[in-house]
C-alpha cells in the first residue's frame, strides 16, 4: 500500500503522523512510504532520517494527497485540506467530528474512509489510541495551570506547592480518566492540593488507593461542585464521552462562585469543552478571560512537546497502521473490532451513531 504522511497544517500543529522507526516498519514489510518535505522538523525527525528509514519525500501535502492510499496524520484534515481528500482513500487521524459539523460535512463529501484515533475501543472500554496523548494532555494541563496562575498571566498570583508556611493551590480535576489521572498525579507531584472528581465509585476508589495522600476524590455532581469552586485555584476539565459532545459541567453562572484570577484548563476542548463559555485558543493565542476567570482551551496540547508527542502517538498507532496497510481497512476492521470502532464515516456515510446523533445524521 501507498502510505503517505503530510505535513501538520494545523496553527503551531509540530507533531508529525509517524516516526522514522514507524515508516521503517512499513517499509520493511513491503509498502511504500511518502512524507511530505518537512513534516518532521517540528518533532525532531529530519527529511533524511526518513529517507534512511526508507520513505520518499514529495515536496508538497498535494503530491501526498495525491499518490498516496492511506494518509497517516496528527490532526484532522483543516479546510484548505477539504479538497485533496480523495474518494475511496483512507484518512488514519483524530477527527473529534462530534464539535465539527463543517469538517464532517467535507469528509461525507469528500467520499473517504475516516478512521478516527479517538474511537478505537478495547473490550474493556479503553480507548489505545486516546490514552498517550491523554497522558500528555494530562501532565501539561496541570503544568499550564501552574503557570497561568501566576498574576502577570492573569492568575491569582500564587505558587502551586507554596512554601514553607504557605499553603498551596488547590486543583480539581474533573473527570477521573486517562487525562484526569495524569493531571492530578502532576499537580500533586508539585505539591498542589488535589481534589479529583468522577461519577463512578469504582473509578474513585481505585484513585484513592493508587495516588499519593494529597491527592482527594469526589463523587462528582453539580452539588459538589458548586461547593468545591469558591475554594479552589485551578480547575482542569478533562470528562469525555468518547466519539460525543462532552457536556458542559460548569457554567458562565457557575463562574461568578469563583475568586478571580482562577485559571480554567479545558482538555475537553476538542470534544466541545466542559466549561459552557470555553472556545478553542492556540498555541500562539492560549488564554482569554470571562466573568474575571482565565480560560486555557488549547485544543492540541500535544502539540506544545512534539518530540515527546510523537514517539508515544506511534507506540501506539503502528500495529494498527501496519494492520492497515497489510489487509486494507475492510479486512482489518473485520479482524479486529476494536479498530473497526474508529471508523466514523465511510464514503460519504456516517457509521459512528454519537456523531450521528450530534448533527441528526443517518447512521449506516
């Protein structure tokens, strides 16, 4: 098979679709590897690093589009992309088509395979593909916070671990998941107060048990919450419903029960967001102030530490990609349902019912 690997086009997108060591597995089992001039200066991996893996590299994202069967990316295809996408050919990213109706009209039109990161499912519920760059998501929401809580970022002005005879920050996660474990286990390895809120008890007390003493649970309702709000520093949103809209746990109202100088952290952002009055930032553009309470709704966190980024996305893309790339997608998502579970629309049809549900949309 043809696989290609363009270049993030995406507002400071450094991530890359694949790693040398990837394309050289590819390689070695037979397919031919295209990567666009460039695609991985931001992530530490030169043109030549490629080309000794094995690739070839094709001086624009057309010529990629163009020639290649399978495109293997970061972040879903933006609008100047719309109209290379190819009929019949299958794009391997994350999509979150859930909060973008434009996108998922293109991809229908388009007449692609849209395979999306975010909805590979195991058995037991995990999401493989989600979960590194969760982790990552996870530890930088908790690192973001720390800093925009200082009173030059608009913060309150405090020091998340204090010091001796100061108290420190106090941080509730929302959501008890990949990203919120990983959030709180930052925040508490820096000292902060944190308190971590779910709804399942079963998620609850396997937190307590395996986080350090400075870290709380709470069963998460719209009652604790409001009581939580006046006391706390930083609040990070990271409830998903995987393929869906993620609902919206605090709202403009709720923000006026904060002090202000709060910083709100939205990983959720590419879901919607939790918090009614987030709206995605960049990298470039981070941060914006409702109601006095800074909000933090970059939506490719990842994207901040792509050399990290984009060795733990391929740990967990390749035995996929390569699954691909040996049967084509019908045969591999017949051999496995857990791949099968990413597929979101299919030459021109939408086949993942949440999507579906969002923009009454038929189902296939």
């Amino acid at each position: 098979m043809k696989v290609g690997i363009p270049k993030e086009i995406k507002n400071n997108e450094n991530r890359v679709g694949m790693t040398p060591a990837g394309v050289a597995e590819l390689v070695r089992r037979g397919h031919e590897v295209s990567v666009q001039h460039g695609a991985g200066d931001g992530s530490g991996f030169s043109d030549d690093d490629y080309v000794r893996a094995g690739a070839h590299i094709l001086p624009a994202i057309e010529d990629v589009y163009r020639e290649c069967d399978m495109i293997v990316k970061v972040k879903e295809p933006i609008a100047p992309e719309y109209g290379l996408v190819r009929p019949g050919q299958l794009l391997f990213t994350y999509f979150h088509f859930a909060c973008e109706r434009e996108l998922t009209e293109a991809m229908m039109k388009s007449g692609a395979v849209c395979l999306a990161y975010e909805t590979v499912q195991l058995p037991d519920g995990r999401l493989p593909l989600l979960q590194p760059m969760s982790e990552v998501a996870g530890r930088m929401a908790a690192l973001n916070g720390a800093y925009y809580l200082q009173k030059t970022k608009g913060g309150k002005g405090k020091l998340i671990s204090g010091v001796p005879g100061v108290s420190p920050a106090r941080v509730l996660v929302l959501g008890g998941g990949v990203v919120g474990e990983a959030a709180a286990l930052m925040a508490a390895g820096l000292g902060a107060d944190v308190t971590i809120a779910d709804i399942s008890l079963s998620r609850l007390r396997q937190l307590d048990i395996e986080t350090p003493a400075n870290v709380h649970t709470l069963y998460s309702s719209e009652h604790n919450i409001r009581k939580m709000l006046p006391t706390v520093d930083i609040v990070i949103g990271s409830v998903l419903v995987p393929g869906d809209k993620t609902p919206h746990l605090i709202t403009r109202e709720m923000l006026r029960l904060m002090e202000p100088g709060t910083v709100l952290v939205d990983v959720a952002i590419d879901q919607g967001g939790c918090f009614e009055t987030s709206r995605p930032t960049t990298h470039s553009d981070p941060v914006f102030i409702e109601e006095g309470i800074v909000h933090y709704c970059v939506a490719n966190i990842p994207g901040a530490v792509p050399n990290t980024s984009t060795l733990a996305l391929t740990n967990a893309t390749l035995r996929y990609a390569l699954a691909l790339a040996d049967k084509g997608w019908r045969q591999a998502c017949k051999d496995d349902p857990a791949l099968a579970k990413g597929l979101n629309i299919v030459e021109g049809q939408v086949v993942f019912k949440a999507v579906a549900d969002v923009f009454h949309l038929p189902c296939a």
